[in-house]
C-alpha cells in the first residue's frame, strides 16, 4: 500500500468531518483575509502577505523567463509566409486543434502554402509541440502575450492565419512589452467601459 494511503487516520477517512474541517479552514482563511484587507483598505498597512489577489490587469505579476506566449505564424525576409503546409505541426498537435487547408503557391519554387491556417485555442493547451515540429520554423510561440479575455463566442477563440500573421508584422514594429501593454490596456478599456470586442486586435 502506497505510504499516503497508509497515513491518513481513521478520522481523516470519513468524509463528512474531513468537509467540516476543510469549511473550518476556509473560514479561518477568509476572516484572516478580510481583517487584513479591511487595514490596506483603511492605510494601516501595506498589501498583506496572506492576500495575494492580483488586480488584473491593472496588476500583473512578472511571467516566468521561459513563459511562451500566443502563437503567430513567421514571415519570410521578403514578407512571405513561410510555412508551407507541411501538416507536422497539426499531426503533432496532442489537442488536434490545428486546421490547415494547403493551397498551390503561385511561385513554382514553392510546393504549397496554407490557404487556411486555424487555430482553435479553447482546446490548446499551449505545449509548445507544435513549435518544436515545425521544420521550418514557420510557427512560434515568443509573443509573450497570454489569451485574452473573450466573451462567451467560441468562434473568438479561433485565430485564423491573418491573426496569427499579423503578429509577426507587429512584432517587427513594436517591442514586446509595448505589445503586452497594448494588450493590457485593451482589457482595462472592455473592463471599464465594457468596450465591444472585435475578432482582429492590434495585438492580436
Ligand atoms: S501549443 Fe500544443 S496544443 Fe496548442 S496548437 Fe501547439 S501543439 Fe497544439
Ligand atoms: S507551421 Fe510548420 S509544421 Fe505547421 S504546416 Fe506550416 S510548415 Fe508545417
């Protein structure tokens, strides 16, 4: 038997007084909590150690080095597309959330390029696979922008080809903390003003 299982007591094993000690916990919290929070509130003290709400986004917390960010698909030097409808990336895909549709390239040299190219980010899970399959380097995940905060249309969370390429052109103009703060105040601005979204961002 696995040491855990072995440890938990008798009383520990009934459900009912583990619930009633869970809500007892939970009560103590939030009492600590309020009493703290009432003093920031009041200027007695600055944020407490126990509150660790963060005011989104008017308060981000610093994103780990080896965050990632959103998906955007690369550019050549020339401003082509570079992926070429390979389909490696999709069959790596553990969510199965990428749909591409392979067109012709007009340029001979070129076998193919994506007519459409989607993403459906409700169901990815942000692993990165589909970066790591891609031979050459046509998809990346270096944006450091997370998902927005969309209203309930599944159809939002579908980042078509332009999204994902428009990306790429913002990231040649902007520097990445201008974009994430373009990001950021676009959701203060729908918080505060309940602004309408749009399926294009200037972030995208
Ligand atoms: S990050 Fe992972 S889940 Fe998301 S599209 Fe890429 S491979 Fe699929
Ligand atoms: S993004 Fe890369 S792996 Fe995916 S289809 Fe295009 S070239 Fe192939």
């Amino acid at each position: 038997m696995p040491k855990r299982q072995k440890d938990i007591g008798l009383v520990d094993k009934i459900f009912l007084i583990a619930a009633i000690k869970g809500v007892a916990l939970l009560f103590k919290r939030f009492i600590r909590n309020l009493f703290e929070a009432i003093l920031v509130e009041l200027g007695f003290r600055k944020r407490g150690q126990h509150i660790v709400t963060v005011q989104y986004p008017d308060d981000i917390l610093p994103y780990p080095l080896r965050y990632r960010g959103r998906h955007r698909l690369t550019l050549d030097d020339e401003g082509r597309i570079k992926c070429t409808s390979c389909f490696l990336c999709a069959t790596a895909c553990p969510a199965k959330c990428i749909y591409i549709e392979p067109a012709e390239h007009p340029n001979p040299s070129i076998e193919k390029f994506p007519h459409r190219y989607e993403i459906d980010t409700l169901l990815c899970i942000y692993c990165g696979f589909c970066v790591e399959a891609c031979p050459v380097d046509a998809i990346r995940m270096d944006t450091g922008i997370h998902p927005h905060v969309y209203p309930t249309n599944p159809n939002f969370f579908i980042e078509d080809k332009e999204t994902l390429l428009k990306r790429s052109l913002l990231m040649r103009k902007f520097s990445k903390s201008e974009l994430i703060e373009s990001h950021l105040k676009k959701i203060r601005d729908y918080e505060t003003n309940n602004a309408s979204f749009t399926h294009n961002f200037e972030t995208g």
